[in-house]
C-alpha cells in the first residue's frame, strides 16, 4: 500500500490569502526487477510530480546490499556479485523550497541467474604404474549458487599426448584413475563440470597431466609342462617364445635343482643332456632376474628322458682254464652286465674242441673227451631286446690229465700143460696218452707169465693143468 505524507505549511494572513508552496508527489510501483550482476536504471520523472514545478531532488535510505546511483531524477540499481534477493527501499522527494517532501516505499529485486560453476585443477596427477589414484575433486570445484555439481571426462582433446590407456572413474566428486596394466606415461584428460540447474546450465572444464610414473615389472616365465628327449640324446630348446618382460629389460636365465639332467643355458637357449644310462623324469626350476631392483620370475617344468635300450657289456678275462675231461662253472654276471637290467643271453663261437653250455648266467665249459689244448673262442651277449649285442674272446684252455690205460682182455687164454703160450697183448691193452705200457699179472696160483714189452709168455706149474683166473695189469708207468 503506498503511502504518501503531505506537510503543508499554511500561512493566515488577517486580510489576504498569500501564495502557498505545494508539496511534491511520488507514487512508485510495487517493484523494481533485475538480474543478479546487472544493473537497472529508471527515469523517476515518471514516478514524482511538483505542481508548482520546483526542482525535485532524491534520497533513499533503507538499502543494504542494493546499491543506488541517483543521478538527478535518473536512479541506477546494482548490487554486489553473485547477489540476488529483495530489499525495500524508501525514496523521498523533495523539491527544496519550504522544506516540502513526499515519500514512498518500493521493492527492489535481484532475481537470482545461474553462474557457471568453475574447476581449477593442478598441473598433474600423479601416481605409479599398477597403482590407483583417488582425488577428491572438491577444492578444484566452484560453484556460487552452491548448485549440486556433475563432472564428466574426456580423453583425447586438443594436445592429447596419450593413447587411451588411462581410465577414470567418477562417484559423485570423487575421481578414481587407473591405466592398462604395466603402462606408463602421460595422458591429458579433460573434465568437465555441470551445475545441472535445468534449462539454463553451465558447465566449465579444465585439463590436467595424468602421469603414470614407471615402476619395475618382474619378469614372466611360463613354461609348457615339460620338454622330452630320449636316453643319450640332448634337446636344444629356445626359451624366447617363454620369457616375457613388460619394461624391455634384459634378463637372464638360471636353473636349479637338477640332479641327473644336465642343463647348458646360452643366453635363451638352453641345451639338456642326461648322466649316462639314466632316464626318468626330474623337476628344474628356471628363474629369470632383471638385475633392475632383483625382480625374478620363475617357474618349473618336468624334463623327462625316455630310457633306450643299451647294448650289453663283455669284458672277458685272458682265459679260462681247466682239466682234460672235467667241466669248468663259471658265473658269467663277473663279466657281463646291462646297464637296463635286461636277462641276458650267451653263445659260443670260433670253437672244435671247446663246448659251453649255458643257463642263465652261468656257462658250464667242457671239451672233447681225451683231448687238452687251448681254442680263442667267441662268447657273444644279447639282451635281445633291440638285437644290442656284445662280444668278447677268451683262450679256453685244457690242461692235459694222465688216462689210465685200458686192458680188455678174451674170456680165455687156453695151453698145453707142460707148454708156453707167447700171447701178444698189443690188441688188448690202450693208453690214449700214447705212454709206454708195462703189464704184470697177480692172483696167479699154477699159471705164471713173464713179458716182453707187450708180449705175454704164460706157464703153468709143472704137470699141471687145469684153469685158474688170473688179473693181468695194464701200467702206463705215470701215476698209480
């Protein structure tokens, strides 16, 4: 409601009514309206009137963020940044001659205009490779309308020196960075942020550095789940298709824990061998060092050698000795042997007079009946399994022993009594030695006999007859 207060000054002269000054009006409207952070200006001749057409003058009073310009009746409104809001302010008029003035009240509003919020960021973020970085984007953030802000991303605006491998997460004002594993680097990632204040929201944006400073990558060893070769043999295998290294390093590769596999490493390629006759299957490790902060990888596979069959061995002594017409045992596993522990099988070769017999391991030599000599005989090992043979020879010697000689003598020898009978044992008596014989002749009562070498001259008792039987002896004069 407006109000307007009249003072009148009145004057009563006895005689005459003198002139009197009349007071001004002001009649303002409800309000005044602006934007925040503009300024208004308004002509009050519209709003104040001086019958008599005295010269007005304006004051207010009543304000305290509005700030006011009077300018004769031309009046600027403003107020303090980012300020919005009503005051009501009072203006009077008055136009200077008897102190006559007029006054009235208006609204003065500031309506409230969106202001871009504002985001500042640092230089850079950074953080290590593998690692996480969570920024609370809150101190870079502005918003003087203390609007709820959203921020989005981009990566790969103006200058972007980076290849998309850094990944940002945003709950709320909180910004998670990662990058793609073992990369390092420098991506420039753009934000923006959002007041979302409806159809008149503003956003600004900044960029900022992601650094990803290096860190050190052990070295990655993956090997199949063995390498194969067979018994006696080797396997050069290259280990580069298994050797990886995120930072490029040089690496070098070691081993341990072998005991019957041999392990030669040139560089990546890495010779295996086997201690002699042993197969089976052992578990290596292979380590791989960076020689950077002694970061290792490693990592185990079984290296198994296939067994082959090797041949058997021989290995005879000079000879082997024994008596004209005995036999000689001898236990061959003394001079022959398969590393693989396969039977063995024996034959003779190259001999006449020499025979072996063999069971086993054990060989029973024999030789002609009578005869006694030395024959080089062969002995040949099989393990017949892959036909792998061995030979060997030995002088198999026969030593001579004495034979007794033989006498077979007729069922009778008949004579005349009184007479001499001339007999010639040479058809009855042997010696396989060839020794000179001698014969006697023993259990003789009435029948007598004398000799000439081989020639029997046999008697009887004078006037005798009849039969006796008589031992005749064969001697070959060596041994009894």
């Amino acid at each position: 409601m407006k109000r307007t207060l009249l003072f009148l000054m009145v004057f009563s002269l006895l005689a005459t009514v003198a002139w009197a000054n009349d007071a001004p009006t002001i009649v303002l409207p409800d309000d005044f309206t602006f934007d925040e952070d503009s300024s208004l200006q308004v002509d009050f001749d519209l709003y104040v009137d001086d019958i008599n057409g005295d010269p007005l003058s304006l004051t207010v009073n009543g304000n305290t963020d509005i700030d006011v310009v009077i300018d004769g009746l031309l009046v600027t409104f403003s107020a303090p940044q980012d300020w919005f809001g009503t005051e009501t302010l009072t203006f009077t008029v008055d136009d200077g001659v008897v102190e006559a003035f007029a006054v009235d009240f208006v609204d003065v509003i500031v309506s409230p205009v969106n202001d871009e919020p504002t985001i500042e960021l640092p230089d850079d973020f950074t953080f290590a490779e593998d690692g996480t970085l969570v920024v609370d984007f809150t101190p870079y953030l502005y918003d003087v309308d203390e609007d709820v802000l959203t921020l989005d991303y981009y990566i790969g605006g103006v200058d972007d020196n980076g290849t998309g491998t850094v990944y940002v997460s945003i709950d709320g004002l909180e910004v998670t960075f990662t990058a793609e594993q073992d990369w390092n680097g420098t991506e420039i990632v753009e934000f923006t942020v959002d007041d979302g204040a409806g159809a008149t929201d503003a956003t600004a944006s900044d960029m900022v550095d992601v650094i990803v400073t290096p860190v050190n990558d052990a070295p990655v060893l993956t090997l199949p789940d063995s390498f194969t070769f067979p018994e006696e043999g080797s396997l050069v295998e290259d280990f580069t298709p298994y050797i990886f290294d995120a930072d490029g390093d040089d690496v070098t590769l070691t081993f341990s824990d072998n005991i019957n596999v041999t392990v030669i490493v040139n560089v990546f390629d890495v010779t295996f061998g086997n201690v002699q006759d042993w197969n089976g299957t052992e578990n290596i490790t292979f380590t791989l060092n960076d020689a950077v902060v002694d970061a290792t990888g490693s990592d185990t596979v079984d290296i198994i050698v296939t067994p082959t069959n090797d041949p058997p061995t021989i290995i005879l002594p000079d000879d082997f000795t024994f008596d004209e017409d005995d036999e000689l045992i001898v236990d061959m596993s003394a001079y022959a042997e398969d590393i693989d522990g396969d039977d063995l099988y024996f034959s003779i070769s190259g001999n006449t007079n020499v025979f072996a017999d063999f069971e086993g391991m054990t060989a029973t030599f024999t030789a002609t009946p009578d005869w006694n000599g030395s024959e080089n005989i062969t002995i040949t090992v099989s393990d017949e399994m892959t036909d792998d043979t061995a030979f060997d020879q030995v002088e198999v010697i026969v030593f001579p022993v004495n034979d007794a000689p033989t006498i077979t003598l007729p069922d009778d020898f008949t004579m005349n009594e009184d007479s001499t009978l001339e007999e010639d044992f040479s058809a009855y008596v042997n010696d396989v030695d060839g020794d000179d014989l001698t014969l006697s002749i023993s259990n003789n009562t009435n029948i007598f006999a004398s000799f000439t070498d081989l020639t029997a001259f046999i008697t009887s008792t004078q006037d005798w007859n009849g039969t006796e039987n008589v031992t005749f002896i064969v001697d070959d004069g060596i041994t009894e």
